[in-house]
C-alpha cells in the first residue's frame, strides 16, 4: 500500500512532476482557498449547465484534487492501479460479442470503436485508452479494446486542463488530440446528447432522439457520484444508452451499499494516513449503488432509450439484455484483482450491451 | 561560385517565396526536435541485448521503437570467432531458468552449441576443515532419467553473438543499433509547444561516436522508457540521481581457461560433467574450475590483490602448479607456496614449484573430489578484475529502468550475477508487455514499480546470501566460524530438502 510505505519519491521524480504542479491561474486560485469551505461559497470556475446530473460538492471535491491527479503516489493512486483492469474488463466485454458488433470491419482486428467516457476525470482512462489508438488506421488495433476514437467529458473545468497538459506529454497522445481522434470537452453527457440535436431537427417531431454515435460508452466510477437529489442514476443511464449506437456497450464500475463496503471504503480507505488510501469526502456511503439496483435501471433505461417519437420501446427491448458484472477486490501490496462474487460486497464492474 | 555571389543575384524576394522561406525554417525547427523512441537501452551487454532481443520477440512488443546505444563494435561482436581448442576468458554460468528464457526470446537457437558445456554437479568444500557439499539434482531424479543440469558454461562472446542474431532476425524495422557511439549528455528535453508535445520530463540522449575523427553531428534521441544496462558506473544511473551502496571486496577475480588431462576415472554417464569450488579462507577466497567443451576449463580464483599480481606474474608452468596445488594441499603449504620468490624470466626452467607440488603432494591425503590436473593456460588468457558489491537504492525512476550491474554488482562467488541481470531482463520485458496491452506509458513510475517490486528483494537477497557466504569463508583458522560453516555445510548436504530448497533458490525458480 502506497501510503504505508514512507515517501521515497526520488528528486528526479519530483522534477518531473513539477509541470503538473507548476501553479496554472485556474489551481493559484484553487490554492489561494482554505481547504475547508463554507457550503454556500461556490467553488470558482464551473461551468453553468442546463440540465445536468452534476452536483457542485461533488465537482468541487474532485477539482480540488486535480494537481495531484496524475502523482502515481498521490491520493489518486489506487485509481491509477485500478485501470488495467478497465481494460480487461472491457476487453472481456468484447471478446462475448465480437462477431456481432460493429457493422463493417474490414479487418478483424481494426481499430473501429468510438468511445465517450464520461466522468474522465483527469483523464486516467482516457488517455490510457487514447495511447492505444493506432497512428495509422489502416494497422491491426494494438489491444483487444480496438479503439478508433476516444471522447471523454468531464464537468470540471480544473480537471479536464489537468488532463490535457497531461495529454501533451506523451507525444502519441497527443498527436491523437491535434488529429482530433482525441477529444477532452469540459461539458456533461446532456450538453453532448443536445450538441448532437442539428438545430433543425429539434423543430421537427420525427427526430426527437439524435443518432447515436458511441460504440462504447464507458462510465467509470461516476455511478456513486451521482446526487439522487438533483439527478437520477436512471435518467442519467438512460442518457448514456442514448450515446450508444446499437449493438454498443455500456460499460462502467461503482460500489456496493453494503455493510463491508462502508467498513472498507468510508472508515478504512478514507482513514487519516497512514491507514487511508483515498482523500476523505471522496465517497459518500449513502451515494453507492448496488449490482441489482444498476441492472434495474438498465433495464428501465434500455426501454426508455428506445423510446422514438412515434413508437415506444416496450419491454421486448430489456428482455434479452446482456448483463456482465464481476466484483473487484484491492489487496494492499497485490493491487486489484477480479474476485467473481465479490460485487455483492464491494467495488464491481458492470457492463450492458444495447441490442442490435 | 562562392556564396556570396548568390545574395548579389537575389535582390529581391516577393512575398509569397518568403512564405516559403518561412515554411522551411519551421521545418528546420522540427529538425531540433529529437527523435522519438519507446525504448533507449544504454549498454549492448547481454542485460541490454537480452532486453531488446525479448522486446522484439513478443507479439505484443514488437511494433516498438527500440534503440539501443553500445561504445563497442556490434558488428565485430556479431562476427566474433574463435579456434574451436579456444575459449575466451569472460565465461559466465547460465543457471536454467536463464536458459529457458533465452529459448523463450528465441536467442538460444544462436548460440553456438559446440562451445558451451553443461555440467549436472557441483563440488564445494572447504580447504580448512574438509566439509564437502555436493550440488546435484540426483535426490531430485528418477534413476531412469538423465541427470538434471545445474548450470550452463558459456562464454559471454557466444551469448553476445546470440543475442545480436535474434535481433538482426527480427528485422531492422523501428529497431536502431547505435554502434561504436558513446551517451555524450542526458538531459530533460523541453516543451516543444505548440507545434509538438511537451517533453520536459523525457530523457534525451545526445549520441556520438566514439571516433573523435567522426565528423558526424550528435544525434538526439528521446526515450519513453530510458533502461540503463550500461553497467557499475552507469552513467543513466547517475542522470536519474539514483544514489548506490555497497563496497569493495580487496579481492580481485583471477580468471584463465585451462586444458585439463584426462580424468583418471572416466565419467559416468559419459555426458556428466562437475565443476570444483574449494574456499580457501587463508588466502582470501574459494577457487572455481568450471568445465568447458573438449576437456577445457575457466578458472575463477577470488584471492587478495597481492596473490593476484603474484599469480599473474608467474610463469606459465609455476602458475600451473600453483592452480592444482590449489585444488590439492593444505592452507600452510599454499601460505608458503603463495610466498616463494617469482622465477625470473631469465631462468624459464626454474621448476621450484612444480617441485614444491610434487613433494609436498605425497604428504598430503587427497579427497576423492578434486578436478584433473591442469595441463596447459590458454596464452593471454590470465587476468583480473577487482570484486565489489553494489546495489542501487531503487532500479526505476520516472523514465528510467536499471538492469544488470547498472543495478547490481555482487560477489561472483555463486557465478549469479549474469542470471541476476537477466532475470531483470525477463522481468521488464514482461513489465512492458503488460504495459502496452493495457494502454498503460512503458515509461511510467506506475508501469515500472511492477518491475522493481519483482526484482529488488531477490536481487538483494541472493546478492547479500553471496555477501555472506564470501565473509563466512574468509575467517582463517578453526575457531568457531569454521565449526560452524562447516557444521551448515554437513547439515545441507544431509538434508535433501533443505539442499533442494537452496538449489531451487539458486536458481530462480
């Protein structure tokens, strides 16, 4: 466990860092703040959004964590330790349906999928995910997740700077941004169903649902951000199902509500150190989700989505729903291993396929 | 015509052509930008060789920019050859866990087989007290089977020209061999905005010849992953601010390959073949006979400075005598022999210590262990190099990975230094496999320390179990430290398991 042990990072590590923490406007301001804020101060530069499923403790949490988000030894460590594991996660995904998904590659192997992740963050998956997309298209994917493209958004403006000055220094990362197959937008996943809308077709009755454009939808660790007063996981769901293009995965991982998961996640992870492993008010117990609560959503949302102006979905749509969900374990020392079983309990990983 | 003439003719210049001026000068400042790499490995030893040839032998690894910086001729090392009577000086043991990885990178196939020699036992014992253990796989194996191998001699040369040849089979795409060039400077590269990323915190390596008649221009090149393999000064080990311990033995290595006679019992199974270890605490260190093809030998004798440049100055038949005398007689008699004056070159037939051996010999009871009288010293081949231990206080940093003596140097008593080195290239290839599979950066703290927290503590603890074995076997005299190594030495050698256990150890499995 990276907090039991004592900080030995070398010099050289901490001059390499330093251009994450070097003090950009946005973060001199963030810094300038006390670290405990009064509730009615709101945190200082957030976007205003429609109608989003965002809650502004929440955001003003992770922005105040950004300069340290990419530290491999800061309080984001156990999520960097974590992404591996979002790739064979998703890669199990693909590998049950790879014949039927994706209406024309050329080639079996092509990169070929379009992915929106929503929730990026400083861009951890993101930009792992983007550092796999080939240079030239014409080339076998390098990875079994057979990326083309990578969108990933993220409401908070400190956030996705981090992740893009990150972007730039892994050179192939960012030729993907300058190319465009790489895409950072500070928006919310409501912002970009709307953006999609052409202005004409929201006049007309036919075209209420936009195409969708996303083969793979990945929502990673957002599930038990979401504040059931201002937004509801269903609708949310729901949107992110619109995003997806048919025969397309939604794919993400969140929390048990049980009694193990408080225990290990709010009194243990979130410990003073040097027992903790998460920064404190990361989690809140009562924000987490369960495995059949997320599948019921899923099932509501997949209807909902398939809702058109001039049909409803109905309950044919849910019926034959592809439903993956494995449990996730973090061993200290070990790192995180895939325990089947276990996501009745703790972390898990889920993932839902929209029918063709 | 001079250049001058050339501004007389161009008075002028029209807008659109300055357009154009300006558009070459942008491309001349890419041209100050380094070239890209995945991988930059400093040093062509086989901890490098063995990295690169791994990289390139994966599936998975192989579409990586991979290049690799040697001060030495690669190409003269890949069409080094010898006599087939010849060996080469610089032998190292390949346990077989090495050995199964360099079939695994497909470099095995390269070695040339005729010039390396498997042996099945090894003799230790102690030239004070007469304990004796025997390393063999036989309490291990079936009557019925072949006798399992402990290690494998074979020069570095051959492993060198094996590694060289896998990686010449693999093509010379994405793949840079920067031969007979020296490392001029390391530095952090800058932020190329806005036309290109920002490389502040990668390595870039200025490279030139080592010819300083090369009139060549340096080439910059800049590393996703820098590995040092460039040995016990590194200097990648010093541009990332890794601090080392450790210290030197006052022992230096005396190495020559010898012609052995004819064993008086011939060995059964025909193939078996043993190598000899006797420690000889009065005079500094074990001395190692390790078998080679046709009968020969490489000899590694650990003893103090000064018997080494006594052994080196002796004449070939004395340095013969004093060898198997070595193998043969008693401390006091080897102190005494150590201590007789050097037969000057101008009495070549001075024989003192060959008869010193031959009289002495008929008083001393001989074990049924000992190796065949060395007849003859390959010419040029008797040398040293001084003993030392080293360990790096951390083998990663942000885009730095150490391998091999960059990392750790260790007592070559157990012959495991070469294994240690590429046991930790097997490691980090698997590191980087792992790495590009999962869309994590190959130069990454996060990517690395998969490979540092599997290769620390097995370094330092066969690194420390050589220490400790050196510092045992150095106590002159029959006090309690020779009761006691030789009570251990009795123990193992009656205690299958604990045997086992320890071989296993030895091995890396």
């Amino acid at each position: 466990m990276a907090s039991l042990r004592p900080r030995t990072t070398p010099l050289r590590a901490l001059r390499s860092i330093q251009p994450l923490t070097r003090p950009s406007p946005l973060e001199s301001t963030l810094s300038a703040r006390p670290n405990i804020q009064p509730a009615t101060q709101t945190p200082t530069p957030i976007r205003k959004h429609s109608t989003s499923s965002v809650s502004a403790d929440e955001l003003s949490h992770f922005s105040g964590l950004a300069s340290s988000w990419w530290d491999p030894m800061g309080p984001s460590r156990i999520l960097h330790l974590m992404n591996p594991l979002r790739h064979e996660f998703i890669a199990s995904c693909l590998a049950e349906g790879s014949t039927e998904t994706a209406p024309s590659p050329s080639t079996p192997n092509s990169a070929t999928f379009n992915y929106l992740d929503v929730g990026c963050g400083g861009g951890i998956f993101a930009e792992s995910l983007a550092r796999t997309i080939p240079l030239d298209p014409n080339t076998a994917a390098p990875t079994p997740t057979r990326a083309a493209s990578m969108t990933a958004i993220d409401p908070s403006t400190n956030l996705i700077q981090i992740a893009r000055e990150h972007a730039r220094m892994d050179p192939t990362v960012d030729a993907h941004l300058r190319s465009g197959k790489f895409k950072y937008l500070n928006t919310t996943l409501e912002d970009v169903l709307a953006s999609t809308q052409s202005p004409e077709s929201t006049t007309t009755t036919t075209a209420t649902t936009t195409p969708p454009q996303y083969d793979i939808v990945t929502l990673f660790e957002v599930l038990e951000h979401i504040d059931p007063k201002t937004s509801s996981p269903l609708t949310f769901l729901t949107n992110c199902l619109r995003a997806l293009k048919p025969g397309g995965w939604l794919i993400g991982s969140t929390i048990s509500r049980t009694v193990p998961s408080f225990i290990l996640n709010q009194l243990i992870a979130e410990a003073p150190w040097p027992i903790g492993v998460v920064p404190r008010g990361t989690h809140e117990w009562s924000k987490f989700v369960n495995p059949p609560e997320v599948k019921g959503w899923l099932q509501e949302g997949l209807m909902r989505a398939a809702d058109t102006g001039v049909s409803r979905g109905g309950a044919g749509v849910a019926e034959g729903m592809s439903w993956k969900c494995v449990g996730a374990v973090y061993v200290p020392g070990f790192g995180w291993k895939m325990v089947p079983g276990s996501e009745d309990w703790g972390n898990y990983f889920w993932a839902v396929r929209k029918g063709v | 015509m001079r250049p001058i003439s050339r501004a007389v003719l161009r008075p002028y210049v029209c807008p659109s052509c300055r357009h154009i001026s300006a558009g070459r000068r942008r491309f001349s400042s890419k041209l100050d930008a380094p070239e890209l790499y995945d991988v930059v490995c400093v040093g062509g030893g086989p901890a490098g060789l063995g990295l690169l040839a791994a990289l390139r032998a994966s599936p998975i690894t192989s579409k990586l920019k991979v290049a690799l910086v040697e001060t030495q001729d690669l190409h003269k090392a890949q069409s080094w050859n010898l006599e087939p009577t010849q060996f080469s000086n610089r032998v190292s043991s390949l346990t077989p866990s090495s050995v199964s990885f360099l079939r695994s990178i497909g470099a095995y196939d390269h070695l040339d087989v005729a010039r390396i020699q498997d042996y099945q036992d090894m003799q230790v014992w102690d030239g004070q007290t007469g304990s004796r253990i025997s390393f063999d796989w036989s309490m291990e194996t079936s009557p019925f089977e072949d006798m399992r191998t402990v290690a494998t001699m074979t020069e570095n040369a051959n492993l060198v020209r094996a590694l060289l040849r896998r990686i010449t089979e693999s093509g010379d795409e994405n793949l840079s061999l920067f031969s007979n060039s020296t490392v001029a400077s390391i530095e952090n590269g800058s932020d190329l905005q806005p036309e290109g990323p920002d490389l502040s915190a990668w390595p870039v390596l200025s490279v030139k010849p080592t010819d300083p008649a090369a009139s060549t221009p340096p080439t910059r090149i800049a590393a996703r992953l820098l590995v040092g393999a460039d040995g016990i000064n590194s200097p990648v080990r010093s541009f990332a601010d890794i601090p080392t311990h450790g210290w030197d033995y006052g022992r230096h290595g005396v190495v020559a390959t010898l012609a052995l006679d004819n064993p008086s019992t011939p060995p059964f199974p025909a193939y078996m073949r043993t190598a000899y270890q006797r420690f000889l605490p009065a005079l500094g260190g074990p001395i190692a006979l390790l078998p080679l093809p046709n009968n020969h030998a490489t000899l590694v004798w650990s003893t103090t400075p000064e018997h080494a440049s006594y052994l080196k100055s002796l004449p070939t038949p004395s340095f013969l005598a004093m060898v198997n005398a070595t193998f043969r007689l008693d401390m006091t008699d080897l102190s005494y022999m150590m201590g007789m004056d050097t037969p000057s070159s101008n009495t070549p037939s001075d024989s003192s210590h060959q008869d010193e051996l031959t009289w002495r010999i008929q008083h001393t009871p001989l074990p049924a262990h000992i190796p065949p009288p060395a007849t003859a010293v390959q010419e040029g081949t008797v040398a040293s190099f001084p003993l030392r231990f080293r360990h790096a206080a951390q083998y990663i940093s942000p885009r730095i990975a150490l391998v091999g003596d960059a990392a750790h140097v260790i007592h070559p008593l157990a012959g495991q230094g070469l294994n240690l080195g590429l046991a930790d290239v097997a490691s980090l290839a698997r590191t980087i496999q792992y790495a590009v599979s999962h869309g994590m950066d190959v130069g990454d703290l996060l990517t690395l320390e998969r490979y540092s927290s599997e290769r620390y503590l097995p370094n330092a603890k066969i690194g420390g179990a050589c220490d400790l074995l050196h510092k045992m076997y150095t106590v002159p005299g029959s006090g309690p430290v020779a009761w006691a190594r030789s009570l251990g030495l009795e123990t193992i050698q009656r205690l299958p398991f604990v045997k086992g256990f320890l071989m296993k150890n030895a091995e890396g499995y």
